[in-house]
C-alpha cells in the first residue's frame, strides 16, 4: 500500500464520520439517550461512544488500547462544548492525529 492508498482511506473516513454525523444528527437529543433495549447498548449514545473510542484508541496504538474512561453526553451541544466533537472533522494530511471523535 502506498502513501496515495493511504490518504484514500484517510479521507474516506473522513466522509463517513461526516455521514454518521449528518445522519444521526438529524435524530436529536432525545435519541442519543432514549433506552435501546435489545440492542446490547443502554443508549445509542452509548454505541456511539465505543464506536468512536475504539476508532480513537486503535489509530492512536493499533496494538492495544487503553481503560481510558468513555466520556458520556446528553446532547449534541454538550458533546461540542467537550471539545470532542466531529462536526469539523479536519481534511487529511500527511501527520494525522487521532482527535476525530464524537
């Protein structure tokens, strides 16, 4: 694979954390909360959150990851004011950082 492939993959994870985002946006606050039964998750928040500290903790060391705590919202402005939101996922470079998160 070369650095052309790479940057590909980059910027195609890019998208489809945009698309999840404009997506699940769409929902609202009541349903990043609202209970999910049956679907192993409390919450889609909660889905949510695995999702993007498994893809968070794997790009930082695909070896391993960590028993950092997942930190847990109730609305997408609370999400944005933590500093961890996607809503500007930033474009691919060459020295990506693992800071796109929900």
């Amino acid at each position: 694979m070369d650095r052309a492939a790479i940057e590909e993959l980059f910027t195609f994870t890019d998208y489809s954390w945009r698309e999840h985002e404009r997506v699940i946006r769409r929902l609202g606050d009541e349903k990043l909360t609202e209970p999910a039964p049956g679907s192993g998750w409390p919450a889609l928040r909660d889905a949510l959150a695995h999702v993007n500290w498994a893809y968070v903790r794997w790009l930082a060391d695909p070896a391993g990851t960590t028993d950092e705590p997942v930190e847990r919202v109730t609305s997408w402005a609370e999400l944005e004011a933590s500093g961890s939101a996607c809503a500007t996922t930033p474009a691919p470079t060459s020295t990506r950082s693992a800071t796109t998160s929900w």
